[in-house]
C-alpha cells in the first residue's frame, strides 16, 4: 500500500456493524473482502442482497457488489488492513461474563495471512485489554513479525480498537458523520488506523490508546443504560405513590440543567442491555450504579407485566391489544425485546384474549405457538379490544386519537398519549 493507492481491507463478520461498515469502505473505492462464517450470508451478499434489514443497505451493497468492490468468501484473505466487528456476546455461565472467543478466533484467522506494514483494527464492543490480548494471540502464532507494544524498535504491523456507535436505523448515516474514538496500542498504531477512517468518516476522528477507546464504547451505553434506569425507578416510585410519571418528567425538564429520559417496558437491544455488564465484570466493587441500573431496567420488564396483568384481571373477559413488540420505536427489529417478553407472557396467561399489533411483523414470534394470540392490524385491535397496553412507541400508535380509545382500559408503558396517566 503507498501513495495514494486504496488498500485492500478484509471485513471479518457481515453482521449488523460489519455489512454496512464494508459496504461504506467499498464505496470509498477500496476493494474489500467481506468474511463470515455461514455460507448463505456470504451468498446472499455476493448476489448483492443483504441478509438484515438496515434503511438504505440494499442499494449500497448492490451497488458496490455490481462494481466488483465488496466480494464476500468464508475463507480469510490477505489485506493492509483488517476490520474485525464480530459478536461479543455473554458466556454460558450465567454471570454476565463476556465472551471475547469469537474476537480471538477472527484474530487468529487474521494471524495466518498478516504481513509487514498491515493494520489490524477490532471494532466489537470489548471487555477493557481485549485489544492487546488480540494482540498477544496473534504475537503467538507469528513469532516472525514484531508487534506493537512488545518489541524495542518498529513494529511490523499496526493494531487499534475502534469502536461504533451507531443508531440500528440510521447506520449508515451515522458510519459517516459520527465522531469516532480510535485507539491504538501505541501512538503510531492509532495513526495508521486514523488514516485510513479518514478515507470513509466524516466525522472527527479523536485518538488515543485502546483500553481508553474500549472502556469509551462501554461507558457510552452504561450512561444512557443509567439514565433510562433513573426514568425507569422514576416511574415505579410514581406508580407506589399514585402519581402520573410523565407529568412529573415534563415539569422536571423545564428545569434548565434536568434532562430525564423516557421510561419504558425495560431496555432491550443487543448493546445497551450488555455493555454495562462488561464494565461490572471489569471492576465488580466498583461499578455498583452500573450494576444496579441493570437490574433496575431489568425489574421495571416485570413491574410493567405485574400491572399489565393487573389491568386485565380487572377486565374479565375483554379482549388485550399489545402494541408493538419491537425492542424500540419505528425498527423490526425484535431481539431482546421487552415488549416481546410482556406479550408473549401475557399471550401465555391469557391465551387467546391476546392481540398483538405488530406493523413491523409479518407473523408472530415462535413463543407465541399455541398461546391462541392473533397478530391483527391496529384497526381490527381498536374495534375488538377492551384493554390496550401500549408497549413499543411506533409512530403508527402515537396518533391513535383518544376518541377511537374511549371506553378502553389503558396502560401506556410509553407515555406516547398525553391524556392517559
Ligand atoms: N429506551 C427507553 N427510554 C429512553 C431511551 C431508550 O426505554 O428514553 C429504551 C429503548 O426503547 C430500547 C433501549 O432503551 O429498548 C435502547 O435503545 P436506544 O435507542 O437507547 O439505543 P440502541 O440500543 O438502539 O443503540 C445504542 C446507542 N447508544 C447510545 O445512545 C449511547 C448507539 O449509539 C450505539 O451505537 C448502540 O447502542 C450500540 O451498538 O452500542
């Protein structure tokens, strides 16, 4: 790689970060092969269709696909800079202990083909040392090459933790005009890296060292895990107290310097219901707001099915319109949903009484088999329905007007209709 010639990149994991990131990379005209270990993932890519749903990643990745620019294998190849976004998902043991395996397998993947002068970048949220312990994986399986960090003069190859922080539904927007942080083991690593987000990002690019960039990405989503879960115990105290939440939020945030969030049914996701835990994990005495604010937007999921139930034991017989099932507002995305968990608890007690109004859904997930509840449209719910419990803020439910509600038993775990407490 000199002079202004693009590098060629490797993408390992095709994922929700990993797909779109190739694809911006790809139409920054650098040719990019794209790795991922299940076969008909990289054969829907290499068709120039995508296997997640994202606003705009259709097109792009036909189009850079068409030209020849994103080619998707299951095999690793060799590159100048190599871009691991593969999951860091929890450990089967039940503590929230993070999984770092599949970042070590890419790594040693990656170990195979390295060469002098390559740049190896992690982007998956990351434990705080993963970046290193990377390092110290592939430093084991190539002994020929001198690595950051671990040797007196130059290193022979770059390694660097950058992370996302992309919005599910804007991801492309934001892949390019997010402000970026990008640690390097050494100073000089955080520069070859810098180098090349600058082809792609047009965002600020901030550097500095990897277990500061690791612990950046887990801060960001334990503040916002912090802040919902203050919204959240907010709305408990006011429920023990018979007080209408959202009056005292709206009241509270005419005060210049208060800015509390909105509670909900719990958090769900794959980030911000998982991030903070590696934070505990790192620092268990330490970390105690941060581990209670997961357990408190944990409850708040059983809170709002105890009154959920609540509602409709005190309506014998009606029929229960769920609205939504997505894990936020206006995405089809379902995964770690809380929404999803009331419903389908409910659909589970109360058979088929349930309704579920899904406009993102084509049929009900499979833990509603044999529950006897209906997926229905939002007009079939409103006119059969005598309890709706509002679960997901849709746009699509927001301008239900309070006439077409009238009569109903209502619980609306969103505060998306101003008029109901
Ligand atoms: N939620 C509330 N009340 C609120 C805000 C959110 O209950 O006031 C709930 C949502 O309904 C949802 C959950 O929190 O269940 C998370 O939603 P979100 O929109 O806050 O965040 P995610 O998970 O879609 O994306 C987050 C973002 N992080 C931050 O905003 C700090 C995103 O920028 C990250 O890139 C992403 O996690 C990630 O991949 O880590």
């Amino acid at each position: 790689m000199r002079g202004d010639t693009k590098p060629d990149v490797c993408v390992i994991g095709l994922g929700y970060i990993g797909l779109p990131t190739a694809a911006i990379i790809a139409r920054a005209g650098c040719p990019v092969h794209g790795v991922d270990v299940t076969q008909s993932v990289v054969d829907t890519i290499n068709r120039g269709e995508i296997h997640i749903e994202e606003v705009d990643l259709d097109g792009l990745v036909q189009a850079v696909v068409q030209r020849g620019l994103l080619k998707a294998s299951t095999e690793i190849a060799p590159a100048d800079v190599f871009v691991i976004a593969v999951p860091t998902p929890f450990a089967k043991d039940g503590n929230h202990t993070p999984d770092t395996s599949y970042v070590m397998a890419a790594a040693e993947k990656v170990a195979t083909v390295l060469k002098k002068g390559d740049t190896v970048i992690l982007e998956s949220t990351s434990p705080v040392g993963t970046t290193e312990a990377m390092r110290d994986a592939i430093a084991a399986k190539r002994p020929d090459l001198a690595m950051p960090g671990l040797c007196d003069g130059q290193p022979d190859v770059s390694l660097a933790y950058c992370p996302e922080r992309v919005l599910p539904g804007k991801i492309l927007e934001e892949l390019t005009h997010n402000d970026r942080s990008i640690g390097g083991i050494t100073p000089r690593c955080a520069r070859k890296a810098l180098a090349f987000y600058k082809r792609f990002v047009k965002g600020e690019c901030v550097t500095t060292d990897a277990r500061s960039a690791e612990m950046t990405k887990l801060v960001e989503n334990a503040f916002r895990d912090v802040n919902i879960a203050f919204a959240n115990e907010l709305s408990m105290i006011a429920d023990r107290q018979g007080l209408d939440v959202w009056e005292v939020i709206r009241l509270a945030n005419r005060h210049p310097r208060v800015n509390i969030l909105t509670p909900g049914p719990g958090v769900g996701g794959h980030c911000i219901a998982v991030d903070p835990w590696f934070i505990v994990h790192g620092a268990p005495e330490e970390a105690k707001i941060i581990r209670q604010a997961r357990e408190t937007n944990d409850a708040k999921m059983h809170h709002v099915l105890a009154r959920a139930k609540a509602l409709v034991e005190a309506n014998p017989g009606a029929k229960i319109a769920c609205l939504g099932l997505a894990f936020k507002a206006n995405i089809d995305d379902f995964r770690e949903s809380p929404a999803r968990y009331v419903a389908a608890s409910l659909a589970r007690e109360f058979g088929e009484r349930v309704q579920v109004v899904e406009p993102y859904a084509g049929e009900l997930p499979r833990e509603f088999d044999g529950t006897g509840a209906e997926l229905v449209d939002i007009d079939a719910a409103l006119e059969e329905s005598g309890v709706l419990i509002t679960l997901v803020d849709h746009d699509v439910f927001k301008v239900i007007p309070p006439e077409e509600r009238q009569g109903k038993a209502v619980y609306d775990t969103r505060g998306i209709w101003p008029d109901v407490a």
